[in-house]
C-alpha cells in the first residue's frame, strides 16, 4: 500500500475544516504586506483582514495538533491575539506568514504538552466522534467507517513522533505548503526541508508497517 494512499484521507481533515469563503493567504501577498504596514500605522482594522487572510491554515494547524475543533478554534484565536500584540518585533513585513507559523507552531507545542500532561489524548480512539468525511458517490457506510479508522490511525500515528517530523509532515503533507515557505517557517535551508521530509515520510511508513504490513 503507498504511502500516498494513507495520507490522501489525511487530506480531507484539512479540507472539510476550510470555510470554502476564506481567502487564502497566497492569494495576495503584497496585499498582506499591505495590511502589515497599516496595523503597524495604527489602523486595527486591517488586523481583521490579515485573520481573514491566514484563518483557515492556522486553524488547521492547530486541529491537527489537538485534534478538536473547540480546542483548535481556541488555540487559533490565542495564536492571533499574540501576533497582533508581537507584530512590531516583527523585522521583515514581507514574511508575516512564515512569522505567523512560528508562533502557531510555539503555541501548538505547547497546548499540546499541556492537554497530554492532563490526559487528554488518551481516551481517544478510532471511533472518535470529531472526525468527519462526506460520502461520495458509490461509496457504502463500510467504506466510510474504514476511512475514518484510517484517518485517525494515520493522525494519531503522526501525533506520536517527535516534533521536527511532525511538523514537516503537517505543513508540506497535509497543507500543502511548498517546500520554500517550509524553510522560512522552520528556519532552515531547502535541502534540510527536503531531506527531513523524506526521513519523517520514511519514519511515518515504517510506523504504519505495523497496522498495513505491505505498506
């Protein structure tokens, strides 16, 4: 079974979390930049249009971080309000995005430390409630239900590796970030982005050997 195969399912979690009106941040990046310089002049107004903009991938990532969607919406809006109050620290006002991110993924860090410390992922099975797909035609319900015992299985399993790889898989996998914009976030060269993608690829395969033995 490809690899493909099992993080393809992955992809609809993202999906069906997108509000199919948001715009998309990579629509309009001098827009952004824009927006940027007009909160820094003092006009918070335009603050409402950068969440506008980034909305939906910072929910996402912080729904595939604490796998919740009153957890994740929470987590989002915590994110935010640290950038706007942070957003004259920022040196570049062309790389608000990848700046974003890194908050983001600080705050993700640690809520989720926070929720496992409390127990909080440990009653969490592969019947869980919060995951949601949308049949499509020809599809049965025992088709359905597979889908999402493969889902949380593949999310659960890229929950338990450690944090680089985690995080590498999330953004190029599941957001579909190219891999330039993964290097600023991260802070690391392209070549380090493509050789930690494939490792964490590699260790995620080998993770599910145990459940898809001819994976």
């Amino acid at each position: 079974m490809e690899l493909f195969f099992l993080l393809a399912p992955l992809l609809l979690i993202a999906a069906f979390s997108l509000n199919a009106q948001d715009v998309m941040a990579d629509d309009a990046p001098d827009e952004t930049t824009t927006l940027v310089r007009a909160v820094l002049q003092g006009d918070k107004q335009s603050y409402n249009r950068l969440v506008l903009l980034y909305q939906s991938r910072i929910y996402n990532l912080a729904f595939n971080y604490v796998k919740n969607e009153e957890e994740a919406k929470d987590l989002a809006q915590d994110i935010f309000v640290t950038a706007y109050k942070a957003l004259y620290k920022l040196r570049d006002d062309t790389k608000f995005g990848a700046w974003l991110y890194q908050i983001g993924l600080n705050h993700c860090r640690n809520r989720y430390k926070r929720l496992k410390r409390r127990g909080y992922f440990t009653n969490k099975s592969l019947d869980d409630e919060t995951i949601s797909l949308q049949l499509t035609s020809g599809e049965t319900p025992e088709h359905e239900l597979e889908q999402q015992r493969t889902i949380t299985l593949v999310r659960d399993t890229i929950a338990t590796m450690n944090d680089g790889e985690k995080e590498i898989l999330m953004l190029r996998d599941l957001q579909g970030m190219p891999y330039e914009e993964i290097s600023e976030i991260l802070d690391i060269p392209l070549g380090t982005v493509k050789s930690k993608l494939s490792r964490a690829r590699t260790s995620l395969k080998n993770k599910l050997k145990r459940f898809y033995p001819k994976l």
